[in-house]
C-alpha cells in the first residue's frame, strides 16, 4: 500500500466531566487507505463516535496527530479545518438532522452555497446527487413530508453532493426500520464501490458490520483486533 | 435569495412567537412615535414663530402688564416696521372644560403681523368693523360648532363677568404647522368696559409685538426698545417670539424630558422581548448551527443567520408600528386638539424608528450569536439525540 | 384511597420556581421588561401622589382661604381693603395668644428668577406676608438667618427655590420692582408649596408693585364645624364678591390639572407598554410549554390533574411577574431621591415637588406586575393543562 489517505498516529483525547478528566481515546495509531469501507464498533462510550469527529476535523485531540491527503489536522485553524471539511467530507448522522424549513433539494444545496458555482451548476450537481439517492421525484418536499429512510437518504446526497472523498456515518441506519436501514446501507456500499468514497462508519447493528471491507472494535478508547 | 428565504422561513418557524414578537415591536415603535411627536407638539409653537417678530413683556413676570401708551414710543425705535399689542384674555367657554388661548388684540395691525393666519378679505373688514367682533381658528370653530355671525359668550377668569362677542370670521392656516385653535377679539373692547369697573386696571395690555424690518435687526432692537424704558415703572423685556415661546416650554421642561426618557425606556423594554425571543431560538437551533459548521459554514454564516432573523423581525414590527403611528397620531390628534393644535409626525421621527428598531435587532441577536458561534460541533450534535 | 391522594396532590412551588432558574436568561429578559414596566408604572404615580401630596399639605384644614369669586388661583383674585375688614370682624375667627383674630392678609405675585446654570427665567412666586402668617403655618421653620424686619425691604426664601436659583442666596440681593431686596434668611416649609417660595413684607411689596389690592385672605377658624355656615354667609353677603374655601380644598384645586395630566399620561402610557411586557411573558411561558411536553405527560402519567398542571404553569408565570414587579419597585424607589421642579400651570409658576412611594402604589405596582403575569401564562397554562397524556409522552 502506497501512502494511506487517513494517518493516525498515538491519538490521545479526554473528557472533563466535572473536575475529573474522564480519558476517551487512547494512543490510537491507525491507517485507512483510499476507498475503503471502514466499520467501527464498540460498546456505547468507547469512544467510537469521538474517534469519527475526530476524523472529519469537528473535534480536536489532545495529543497525537491525524493526516488526511497530506495535511496535518491539528495545524489548521478554525476557519481552515471549516473549509478543508467542507471539500473533503461528507457527513451522515444517526437522526440525519436535516434543516426542517428547506425542502429537500434546499437540503443538498446547502453546502454548495460555500463554493463559488452558479445557480445553474448548483442545480445540476444537486439533481445528480438526488438522482444517485433515488429521491428524483421527492425534491420539493421538506423533510417532515418525507420518511426515516427518505430524509437519511436527502443526508446521504447532501454529504455527497460537493464530491468530497471520505464519508462519515454515525450509526446511520441506527433509527431506521429494517427495509429502509437495508436500502441506507446499499446505498453507502454503491457509493463505496462505484463513486470510489472512502466511507468510515460507526455503528451497533451487526448487519451494517457486515458489509464492512475492514471491521475494528473500539473497546474502552482501545483498538482491539 | 436562498439567505432571504432561509431567513423568513426560520423567522416563523414557530408562527405565534414571530408575530407576537413582530406585534410587540410594533407597540413600542409606535408608543415611541406618538411620544415623540407629543414632544413636538409641545414645541411647535416656537417653531412656528418667525424670526422677524419681537415680544415686548414686563420684566418682572408676564402676569405683569404694560402701559399702552409705550406704543408710540416703540414705533420711534430704529429698525422698528409696526407694532401692535395683545393681551392675554384667559376666558372660558361655558365651562373650565373648554379652555382655549384667547387674547385681546389690536385688530389691524395685529392680523398684519400674522400672515400666517388667512382671513378673507370681507371677513377682516367685518372683524375690524365691530368693536364687538372676534375671530376663532377653524379647529377652535369645528370644536364647538361655531359660524360665521354666531354669538359667543366666554367666562374671564382674569377678568371677571361674561363677555359676549359676535364671530365676525374663522381663519385657517397657512402652513399645516400654524395654530387653528385661537381666538381673537378687539382690545379697546375689553379696555372699555376696564374703564368703567376697575380703572386702576384701564389702558394697560400684556405684551407688545413688533415686526422689525429685517431679522438681522432683531436684537439690537430688542437692546434699544428695553433700554427706553429702563429704570421706569414697568420696564420691558422684549425677545424673539421663538425665545419668548421657549420661555414658556422650558418652565416645564422636566416633563418634556420625563416623555423623553420614558419615550426610550419603552425602546429597551421590547429590546428585552426580542433578545427573549432570539435566545429562545437560538437555544433551539443549536443542533442545526452544529450542522451547518459541520459542513463547512463559518461562523460567520452562523451569526449572519441569526442577525438576519433578529433584524427582520424588528424590520417587519417597524414596518408595522410606522403603518399604525399614523391612523393613531391622526386620531390622537382629533382628541386632544384643545391642548396639541398642532400634532405632526416628524420625518426624523420616522429615521428614528427604522433606527431603533435595527439596533433592537441586533441587541436581540448579539447574546444567542455568541453562544452560537462558541458552541462546539461536538457539542452541538450531542443535544440532537 | 390512594387514587384520591394523588389527586389532590399539588405541584410544589418549587418546581415552578426551579424552571425559572434553569432558564436564567429567558427568565431575566422577561422579569427585566417587566421590572421596566413597572418602573414607569410606580415612578408616574409616585409622582403624581408627589405632587399631590406637596399641594394638600401645604394647606391646613383650619385654615380658610378667601379669594375673588371666579379666580383659580390667589395670582388672578384682588381683595380690597374694605372687604378684608368685613372679614376680619367674623365672630367664627380664632385668636392668637395676644387675643387679636389670626388673620393675615397677603399678595401674590409671581417673577421670573434665573435658575442656576441656565439663562431661562422661570416664574417665582412672591409672597407679602404679615405677622400672623407664620403662626398660622406652623411647618415654617427658619433654616439660616432669621425673619425679615417689618417695613424693610428684607426677603426670606424657601429653601426648594434657594438651592436652584440664582440671586436668593442668603446675604444675596435681588432687584425687582425697582429695589433691591436683601436675602436675610431661608426658611424650610417641608414638602409644601412655600418651599417654593419668596416672602417679604406685605405692605412693602404692595408698594413696591403699587398693588392696590391683597391676593388673598387667610384666617384661623375656631372651631373646623362653623366652615359651611360661614362660608354660606360671606358668599352670600352683598359688599363681598368672594370665594370662601378651606386651605386644604384650595390646595388640592390648585394640583388637580397638573395631577391628572401626569395620571392620564402614565396610565395610558404604561397600559400601552404593559402590552409589550406581556407579550413577552406569552413567548416565554409557550416556550417553556413547549419544551417540556413530555415532562408534562409524564406528570400526568404519574396521576396529576389537568388542575395541578394548570396551577404549576400558573404559578411559574406569577412568580415571573412577582420577581418583575418587586425588581420595578426597588428600581422606583431611588427614584424618591429626585425632586422634580416644573411649572404648575394653575399659578403660572415653579413648582418643586418629590417623588413619593406609598404603600398604596407598592400594593398597585405589585398587583399590576401579577396581572401582567397572568394574563400572559393563562394561555400557554390552559394549553398545558389540556394536552392529552399519550400525546405528550409521544413528544
């Protein structure tokens, strides 16, 4: 393997929870390639969340490093980690926190108004986006019009939508029904294979694990293989 | 476009909040408004004053008089183009209830020196013919039903008994700014019957006015009619018209400056709704700014949205609030005739309020921005779950 | 036995007060409108009872005061010399310990004084006084100095009008009338009108002004019950055209405009602001409805009554209204250090007068601070009350 996409080395992150420092990750190193489909599990509070944000740049560690395309995480300020992210990662969400006033085409577009394309251009990269989601028909429609595995699927082409080359999902079937969590999941492996993301993904359900290339088990800030 | 339409729709994502925050604004705008503009009713009287006429009084105080006699002895001055004289009659209307300003003038030069006040030709004539002839403001005559021809019958509170004079004419003002609420009748009618029931008070009236021939003039006559009389009986203090009505405005003062204060304190007091509002808001939000910055927007994008929200609600009260001060201040104004004549919106008060009403935006919007600015991502989803 | 236990079970106060806390700054931002309300709300009516209380002690109800029929005030009313005689002689007139009739006869006028640090005059009432006057004002004591000599031309000055204006220092002189009059004393009257006051020897100023004609009359009665009979009798009596009133209806008369302008203003204009304040009270008590459905379903699940959750967001919102009310009266109490000097439209002058809190407008202010709680909870609380259980849970 050439030079990994994702380089972690010796991550160290606690929490204070009152005055005590309550530790969360320790020592971490890891490597993930370019285009690989990453599982992490773990038991609730081992961290496997904080280990995510950490990745796309919206948290910051204690110690250790993180080095994505060649850039050093922790040496990017405020506003350029806000827009390294918002060209290199897209986000999933376990409730997919969509915005309730804006349909669903707003949705998408949203992270395409911090770029510098024309209306027109937004236009096509969202209807491409929603097209791959299969959601061509739904586009004006505000998410409380739309099902669990409809909105997650406006998340999915709003993560996607600016082309970025990692995407993170915190337990993103975690609240859906098991036909709709099947299709979620189908979804991330077509992006996986066929748009050549990098997708790293935490969650619960052994079924999602399943379709990993590469399971890790986070135990108690720990990897264990 | 999208930031607009964003920007309404989080307005009123919860409707009732929205407009009800919308229509408190609204109330202190106005309540701001109409409170100015009482302020500048107060003070329309010296604004309406002109700069070339001079008010001549007794020094010591106004309820002093002056002997008429001084007249001619004004007219010499240099500088000096008419004189005329008035006196403040002080009558009632049947009841104390309608009181209106009401003084005894010297009719031909009087109407001469008040340009501002239009009377027909024909109506002057008449007025100026009888000696028991008085003339009333259009207001003052809509007011009690008056016409012209009618005879009206005022109670002295100075001097005492009932006084009949018969309405020779109603005049209107020039500007929108002139008095509509006076009264005016002959001074040798009231001198004559002074004559004859109490002497000692005959020949004496309250105030010269004196137009100059040009308003550079104005205070080098002024100096040279109070240095004729001097060390006299009833010396004189003679003053703009503006300085003389001002006299008047700063004896009561304090409360032209309580309505001011008070004017500013209804401002803060919807400051404190909005802030209300926008804090609850943004407390509610905080996932979404998570969100947002999780996708890359600044927190510049974060606190422009919750200014922009902030700042269209005050702007949609304000909007409504100017759209409500004028049907108010109109009937307002048709109430309170009898002590406002004059009840005009400013344009500056207009200014005022879209002011006011940007800076109760963004006093609303600055608490909630910085918490949401600060807040980290992290954090942010965790509140989500 | 259990069942009926639990409904009659109350909601503690504490866990109104609690929610109030949690949101602190919700709950300041709605208690601060509020307190500003009712800062208005107490300054305007401490201010009006000021004055009121200014002008109404200034009098005293054995006093009698005599002016011409028709006139307002003693500046418009002349009584001559002929008539003060008839009064003098009435039989229902107290005497002094020297057994001469407590009587005094006096003129009022008023001249315009230059206040301190400005060039406006403002009018300033002179009073010529006779011997009797201050025996029959007992509140008049001489602060610095002492009293003006009879047949001089020596003033006193009350000390509301010696503080805020020039020349009326004690050992000043002031020039009207075409003499100079020597300052040689300050007299407080306590919170009256005479504080705002200039007096000099009756005679002396009559001259000085060649005034024919005394302002006014005022006289000790015997006994306060003979009023109405000698009142009907000297208005009555042909040789005099006067008007007999007790010091204390005169006084009162004399603040009736000014009071019920600075009222009519301050009701309306804190009815207007209130509407603010309990908007702001709506939005916060919807809000804390709104975030606390499930609290809510759970509370009923647990077997309270619609009642109990009426109450509980009842009594939230009068606690907000109560801590409003109470941060608006202790806001509007400092107030009482201010003295407010304006002019009293009746006698055409300066008037200086304090901000006054009584009982009676805590009692209100706090009253109207309530209500204005109330009536903005009452909405979101029967909203409360009525949700349905399985709803609630579900939020």
């Amino acid at each position: 393997m050439s030079n990994p996409l994702v380089s972690i080395r010796h991550l160290v992150k606690s929490y204070r929870r009152g005055n005590q420092s309550v530790p969360v990750l320790e020592d971490i190193s890891l490597d993930i390639a370019e285009g690989e489909f990453l599982v992490l599990m773990g038991p609730s509070g081992s961290g496997k969340s904080t280990l995510l944000n950490l990745i796309a740049g919206i948290d910051t560690a204690d110690s250790g490093s993180i080095t994505i395309h060649d850039v050093d995480l922790s040496l990017l300020s405020d506003s350029a980690l806000a827009a390294w992210r918002a060209s290199h990662i897209g986000f999933v969400f376990q409730f997919y926190n969509l915005i309730p006033v804006l349909t669903a085409f707003e949705n998408v577009e949203l992270p395409l108004l911090l770029t510098s394309m024309s209306r027109h251009q937004r236009r096509e990269h969202v209807e491409t986006a929603l097209a791959v989601v299969g959601l061509t028909d739904r586009m004006e429609h505000r998410p409380s019009e739309l099902s669990g595995g409809q909105q997650q699927r406006v998340a999915i082409a709003r993560a996607i939508v600016s082309d970025p080359s990692i995407l993170v999902a915190d337990e993103p079937t975690g609240d859906l029904d098991r036909v709709s969590a099947e299709e979620i999941l189908n979804l991330l492996e077509q992006l996986n294979r066929e748009f050549g993301k990098t997708i790293i993904m935490v969650t619960h359900d052994p079924r999602a694990a399943k379709r990993a290339r590469r399971l890790l088990h986070l135990e108690k800030g720990v990897l264990v293989l | 476009m999208f930031i607009l339409k964003l920007l309404t729709r989080n307005a009123f994502r919860h409707k009732l909040r929205a407009l009800l925050t919308i229509t408190g604004i609204a109330i202190a705008i106005l309540s701001f408004g109409l409170l100015r503009t009482v302020v500048s009713a107060w003070y329309a009287g010296a604004h309406a004053s002109s700069g070339n006429r001079l008010i001549s009084r007794n020094a010591i105080s106004l309820v002093f008089s002056l002997p008429v006699s001084y007249k001619d002895r004004i007219r010499q001055v240099e500088g000096v183009k008419n004189v005329s004289y008035a006196n403040w009659f002080g009558g009632v209307y049947i009841t104390e209830k309608n009181f209106f300003p009401s003084f005894a003038i010297e009719p031909a030069t009087y109407l001469g020196m008040y340009p501002e006040f239009i009377l027909s030709d024909s109506q002057t004539s008449d007025f100026i013919r009888d000696r028991k002839g008085c003339v009333a403001g259009r207001k003052l005559a809509e007011r009690h039903g008056w016409k012209v021809g009618d005879s009206v019958t005022l109670k002295g509170t100075i001097f005492p008994g009932s006084w009949e004079f018969n309405l020779r004419g109603i005049y209107q003002g020039k500007k929108q700014t002139t008095d509509e609420g006076q009264f005016f009748f002959h001074w040798n009618y009231l001198n004559e019957t002074l004559r004859k029931n109490t002497p000692r008070r005959a020949d004496q009236t309250g105030i010269f006015l004196i137009e100059v021939k040009h308003a550079n003039l104005s205070s080098q006559v002024a100096q040279a009619i109070d240095g004729l009389f001097k060390n006299s009986l009833a010396e004189t203090l003679t003053e703009t018209e503006k300085a003389f009505q001002l006299t008047f405005i700063s004896m009561t003062e304090a409360i032209v400056v309580a309505i001011r204060i008070v004017s500013y304190v209804v401002i803060v007091i919807i400051m404190a709704v909005a802030a209300n509002t926008m804090a609850m808001t943004a407390r509610e939000r905080f996932g979404e700014y998570a969100i947002l910055k999780s996708m890359g927007f600044g927190w510049f994008h974060i606190a422009g949205m919750i200014f922009g929200e902030s700042v269209l609600l005050a702007l949609l009260g304000c909007a409504l609030g100017i759209g409500l001060t004028f049907p108010v201040a109109a009937a307002f104004a048709a109430q309170l005739d009898q002590f406002f004549p004059v009840f005009l919106i400013e344009r500056s008060t207009l200014w005022l309020d879209l002011f006011l009403s940007l800076l109760v935006g963004l006093v609303a919007g600055l608490f909630p921005a910085w918490r949401a600015v600060r807040i980290r991502i992290a954090d942010g989803l965790r509140r989500i779950g | 036995m259990a069942c009926e236990g639990l409904a009659e079970m109350r909601i503690p106060l504490a866990y109104s007060w609690r929610n109030l806390l949690t949101r602190r700054l919700t709950t300041f931002l709605t208690a601060g409108g509020m307190a500003l309300v009712v800062f208005v709300f107490a300054s305007i009516m401490m201010l009006s009872n000021g004055l009121e209380k200014t002008l109404v002690e200034t009098g005293s109800d054995q006093n009698v005061i005599i002016t011409r029929k028709g006139a307002d005030s003693e500046m418009q009313s002349g009584v001559d010399r002929n008539q003060a005689l008839i009064i003098e002689t009435q039989p229902e007139l107290a005497s002094g310990q020297d057994g001469a009739p407590l009587v005094t006869r006096e003129l009022v006028v008023p001249i315009g004084l230059i206040k301190r640090g400005t060039s406006k005059p403002s009018n300033v009432i002179i009073r010529g006084i006779s011997q009797q006057s201050l025996l029959m004002r007992p509140q008049i004591r001489i602060l610095e100095g002492r009293l003006p000599r009879q047949g001089s031309a020596e003033i006193i000055v009350g000390n509301s009008i010696a503080r805020r204006f020039s020349g009326v220092g004690r050992g000043e002189q002031l020039r009207f009338a075409l003499r100079d009059w020597q300052v040689v004393g300050i007299f407080d009257a306590g919170a009256t009108g005479f504080s705002s006051e200039v007096w000099g020897d009756c005679d002396q100023i009559m001259q000085a002004f060649r005034r024919p004609l005394y302002s006014s009359l005022t006289f000790r009665l015997r006994d306060s019950v003979d009023f109405p009979s000698l009142k009907e009798r000297l208005e009555s009596e042909p040789r005099l055209t006067v008007e007999v009133r007790r010091e204390t209806t005169y006084y009162r008369d004399q603040s009736e405009a000014m009071a019920t302008f600075i009222r009519i203003l301050g009701i309306s204009l804190t009815g207007i602001f209130s509407l603010g304040a309990m908007i702001g009270a709506l939005i916060t008590m919807y809000a804390s409805v709104a975030n606390r459905v499930a609290e809510i379903g759970t509370l009923r699940a647990l077997g309270f009554q619609r009642l109990s959750i009426l109450l509980a967001f009842l009594a939230e919102a009068l606690l907000l209204g109560l801590a409003g009310g109470i941060s608006g009266i202790v806001l509007a109490s400092f107030m009482q250090f201010i003295t407010i000097s304006t002019m009293n439209w009746q006698t055409f002058s300066e008037l200086a007068f304090s901000f006054s809190l009584t009982l009676a407008i805590v009692i209100q202010s706090l009253v109207f601070a309530l209500a204005m709680g109330l009536i903005g909870g009452a909405i979101p609380a029967v909203q409360a009350s009525r949700l349905k259980i399985v709803d609630a849970l579900r939020a």
